[in-house]
C-alpha cells in the first residue's frame, strides 16, 4: 500500500457531488484499503455559494467564481 495520498477534487455539490464527498470522509478507511492509497478531498468547485444549498466543504474556503461561458 502506498502512504501517499491521492487528491480528489470535486466539480459541483449537487446530488451526485455531495454524495461523492460524503463517501469520501464517511468511507476513508474502506476507500484506502481498496485504493491502496489514502484519498483526500481538497476542494469542491461551484459556481457559487448560493448554488450549493444544504452542502458543508470539509474545511472553510471559498475561491472566485469560475466564468463557464
């Protein structure tokens, strides 16, 4: 098994983000045993902070909006 982490970072925290980041720290140690390696979440890119209702980042952080057009 490698000690090295491997970092995930997300686009978007709706249904299928937020339930990605949810597995991710609810399901750590599983998730290394079957990776061979540590995953941590670094980041969770939306478009605002509005457009993520009920979502909590793993740690406090905000980044300009990204333009998508």
């Amino acid at each position: 098994m490698n000690d090295t982490p491997l970092s995930v970072a997300l686009l978007g925290s709706g249904t299928v983000g937020s339930q990605v980041a949810r597995i991710l720290l609810e399901d750590a140690e599983e998730l290394t045993q079957r990776v061979g390696a540590p995953l941590r979440l670094i980041g969770i890119a939306v478009r605002g902070i509005r457009s993520a209702p009920g979502t909590t980042p793993p740690r406090p952080g905000c980044t300009r909006p990204t333009r998508t057009r």
